[in-house]
C-alpha cells in the first residue's frame, strides 16, 4: 500500500501508483496552488501599472537640449534628424 506524500495517510486499496497524494492534501494543494497564482497576478499588474505609469527619464530641460542638438535646421534638413527632433517633441509634452 501506499501512503499520501504530505500526511503520510495511507491511499486506498486500488489507487493507481501515480497517486501520489490523498484527496484532501490534493485539494489543499490545488487551493494553495490557486492563491499563489492570483497573488502573482496581482503582483504582476502592480508592477505593469507602475512600469507604465513611470515616467521616461528625461527631464524637459535636458530634451530641450537634445533638440536643439540635432534639430533639423543645424543638420541640412536631414531625415534622421526629422524623425528624432520629432520623437524629442513627443517626448517633451509628456515631461
């Protein structure tokens, strides 16, 4: 015969060897199981929502900067410094 792995009860006659926990200690698992998971998730979207809200790092003085070092006028005008004086601007109005 064979025994719970947790409480060591002894399983009934007839278990399939793969049981290797009573019926209780297998629904306590399972709850314990459940908890964690939803204790994760919390933590999960606590973590996405502070991610999120955080803000980029570049504090508008130092993006003012930034522009006026690769603005297009002071490069002829040139694509690479359109998209990046662009992306600048966009991240001025969220400082």
């Amino acid at each position: 015969m064979t025994a719970c792995r947790l409480c060591r009860s002894r399983l009934p006659a007839g278990t399939p060897a793969y049981y290797t926990l009573c019926k209780s200690c297998f629904v306590r698992q399972k709850e314990q199981e459940q908890i964690d998971l939803t204790n994760e998730v919390a933590s999960l979207r606590a973590e996405n929502r502070r991610l999120r809200d955080q803000k980029h790092g570049l504090d508008g003085e130092m993006v003012n900067r930034l522009i006026r070092l690769c603005h297009p006028d002071r490069h002829g005008n040139n694509r690479a410094s359109n998209l990046v004086t662009t992306w600048l601007l966009e991240q001025r109005k969220k400082a």
